[in-house]
C-alpha cells in the first residue's frame, strides 16, 4: 500500500531510478509530433507499449495555451449555470452542458498530442476550434432557453474542424472523431430544437455517446501513439483554469460586500480550501500521472480512464466546489441550504475520491488518506447544514490541511527510505541531483 500521495510502494524507489528526464536518455527519438500510419506505432512495433525510438519531450505550444483562455470563460459560464439553479435538476443539467464543452477540449488535446501541431494549418485549426469553443461559451447560459440550437452548432462545427485536421489518418472517421461529427454533433442540434425536457434527454445521450466513444473504439485507437509528457501537462493546465474558477468564485463574492472580521476569515478559509485542492493535485499527484503514462504497458488505456475521464470529474468537482464558494463567502454568517453544502462539501469529496479511482487505475494500489478524507467530509456534510457558513468554511479547510500535511510527511518518509537503494544502484559518476520522488514535494 502507498506511503505517498500517489504512487505505490516500490514506485518511488524505481522513480528515483529512472528520474523525469527521460526525453535527455533518448538519442535515437524522432521529431516530436510527428504522425504514423495507422496500425504503426512507433518504430513498427506495439504502438502504446514501445519504449524505443520515442520522440524527445513535447511541450504545450503558445496555440494551445491561448485557446485555453477560451475555456477559461466557458467554465465561468458553466459555473454562472449552476450558480443560477443548483438542486439535483440543475446539477444534471450543467453537467450535460459541461460534457461536450469539456469533450470539444479532450479532442483537440489529443489531436495536438499525436501530431506536430506547430505549423500554419494546424494553428489556424486550433484557432477555428477555439472560435467554436467561444460560440458554446456564449450559449451556456441560455442553453435552455432560445440559445440551445446555438450551443450545438457549436459544438458541431468545432467537430468538424477536428476531423478536417486529421482527415490525412487513414480510417479517422471509424472512431471517436467521426462520432462528433455524425452522431453526437447533429444530437445536439436537434436537442436544441426541443423543449427542456427532451433537451436534456438527447442532450445525454450525446454526452453518452460521446463519453463512451474511447472504450467502444478500443482495439482501434491502440493504433494512436500518444506522447507521455504533452498528455498529462495539458490535462493538468485544464485543471488549473478549473481551480481559477475557484478563485474567481471567492473574489467575485467578497469584492461586492463590506469585508468586516467575518467575511475575510471566510475568505481566508476558502483560499485555503482552494490551495488545498491544489496541493493534493499538483504537488502529490501530477508527477505521479507523469511516470504512470510513461511506463504504462497500455497508455491508450490509461489516458482514457486517468485523463479523459478521471479528470472529467476532477474539474466538474472544483467547478462545484467554486459554485459553493459564491453561496458562502459573501455572506458567512447565514446557514448554509442543503444544495450549498452538496455543491461545497460534496465537490470537495468528489475530488478526493477520483484519486482514489486514479491511482487504482495507474498502480492497482488504494489511495488510503484521500478516502478516509473523503469519507469524512461527506460524514460531516450533514451537520454543515445547520451551521453558518463560516464554520463550514474554516472546517472544510482544516480537513484538508490535515491530509496535506499527513501525505506530506508520507512523501518526506518514502523518499527517505528509496534514497539510500537509488544511491547504491546509481552508476559511478553520475550526477544525483535532480532525480525526484514522483508524487514528491518537488
């Protein structure tokens, strides 16, 4: 059983072995990006399982990065839907809007990850996609009103741009992809046409259909190469724009009243929770995932249940837990209702639990801390229920700092038993420094 945030006894010692700077061992790697035939992966031979002649490091590019500020404002306009109804109705309905927002950035991830992307087509592609992304943002909020066939229009064309990029791979429209473009992409449209009742209902099955598009495709998207550094570090910035939803929650709560005593140890209390929610990813989790998917027997597995999914719910958690933000800090002093608690307290819980699907999923080994954590946050959402929502602030956030600090001294642990084997294992005359403790502070 794990001693650290993420990885699996013995995994340290082997991640001090083999340290994160695998893209400088590889002097035989091809130009990063660069596409395959299908049914080819690298070097011809097991296309998610061959580890030679892989490319050197791939990097996010200064496209990617800026259409990531589109969905910057998708996500406020996802948070500013549940904000507007959060009983069990309105959940549903924010989450069948946020699937194909979240689906439309999944595929143009992917697509950037198995291709060179830094090229003029490819640019101005990301570009369109994004012009698409901007179209879904604006409909959000009346994605139940006049602006539903807007929001699937959206999403359609932003399938279509995607397909376009990789129409040159032979078979593309036999996969995830061509589901975009003929299956979910025209539900949408027409949900939109519907009132709200059937809306949502074909609103679902798209998000279904689309959700369901990596596992019903399996055997032939073991023809995809991914690269194992640019897989992680983007889906990781996307849960970075979700935690700036959280901040956004806090100050745009706190700007517009009078900021006494109580209401800056509440916004105190929810920063805290935000950096805690951060910590327990960043510092304990994102170098974990890293070493996973680069000595992962099946990557095109483990990319669909770690980060396709796994992080679906990781942002639709921080989304909830930024919504409770807003319902708290502006007035601490008020009981919370049963809806601000669940979004709040079962945001929080959420989170936590999906790394213990993660880490299950990477390392077969129980994330013992952050389900005990879990389980004790949504043991005292009850009894938030009935306290002002100050108390439930500062208690949420105690929680956490304890299992940070916990996990902490864990890693601290870990790292100094696997140090002494990795010394001792280490050929003569290389250098130490700068081999970490994946999963580690640092």
């Amino acid at each position: 059983m794990s001693t650290t945030g993420e990885l699996p006894a013995g995994a340290e010692e082997s991640a001090v072995r083999t340290g994160e700077r695998s893209a400088g061992r590889r002097p035989d790697a091809e130009r990063p990006g660069t596409e395959r035939p299908e049914g080819r992966g690298p070097a011809g031979g097991r296309p998610d399982e061959q580890r030679a002649g892989e490319p050197p490091e791939k990097r996010v590019t200064w496209a990617e990065l800026y259409f990531d500020l589109i969905f910057v404002f998708a996500i406020t306009q996802v948070s500013g839907l549940l904000h507007h109804r959060h009983d069990l109705l309105g959940i549903g309905q924010a989450l069948v809007v946020f699937v194909p927002v979240y689906w439309c950035w999944v595929g143009t991830t992917v697509q950037a990850n198995i291709r060179d992307v830094d090229t003029p087509r490819d640019r101005l592609g990301i570009l369109a996609v994004g012009f698409t992304g901007l179209v879904m943002a604006l409909a959000v909020p009346g994605a139940y009103g006049n602006r539903g066939v807007l929001l699937g229009a959206g999403y359609w064309a932003a399938r279509v741009v995607l397909l376009f990029l990789l129409v040159r791979i032979p078979g593309v429209w036999r996969g995830p992809y061509g589901v975009g473009v003929l299956v979910s992409g025209p539900l949408l449209v027409a949900g939109g046409l519907l009132p709200e009742g059937p809306r949502v209902c074909l609103w679902a099955l798209a998000a279904l259909c689309d959700l369901s598009g990596p596992v019903v495709f399996r055997r032939k998207l073991a023809a995809v190469s991914y690269h194992p550094s640019h897989m992680p570090e983007r889906f990781a910035l996307f849960l970075l724009v979700a935690l700036g939803e959280s901040i956004v929650g806090i100050g745009a709560s706190a700007a517009s009243v009078r900021l006494d005593a109580a209401e800056l140890v509440a916004v105190a209390a929810a920063f805290t929770i935000s950096a805690g929610l951060w910590w327990q990813y960043f510092v304990f989790a994102a170098d974990a995932m890293r070493h996973a998917v680069t000595v992962a027997d099946s990557r095109r597995d483990l990319v669909r249940r770690v980060f396709q999914y796994g992080h679906l719910a990781l942002a639709a958690s921080v989304i909830a837990v930024a919504v409770g933000f807003g319902e708290t800090v502006a007035d601490p002093r008020r009981s919370l209702g049963a809806a601000s608690v669940g979004l709040l307290y079962g945001g929080c819980g959420l989170y936590l639990l999906t790394f213990g699907y993660t880490r299950w999923m990477m390392f077969r080994s129980v994330a013992t801390t952050r389900i005990v954590a879990a389980a004790v946050v949504l043991a005292l959402a009850p009894a938030m229920v009935r306290w002002p929502a100050l108390a439930a602030l500062v208690t949420l956030a105690v929680v956490l700092v304890v299992l940070n600090v916990v996990e902490h001294r864990r890693v601290n642990a870990a790292a100094a038993v696997a140090e002494p084997a990795a010394e001792a294992d280490r050929e003569p005359g290389t250098e130490a420094a700068g081999d970490p403790v994946v999963g580690g502070p640092v």
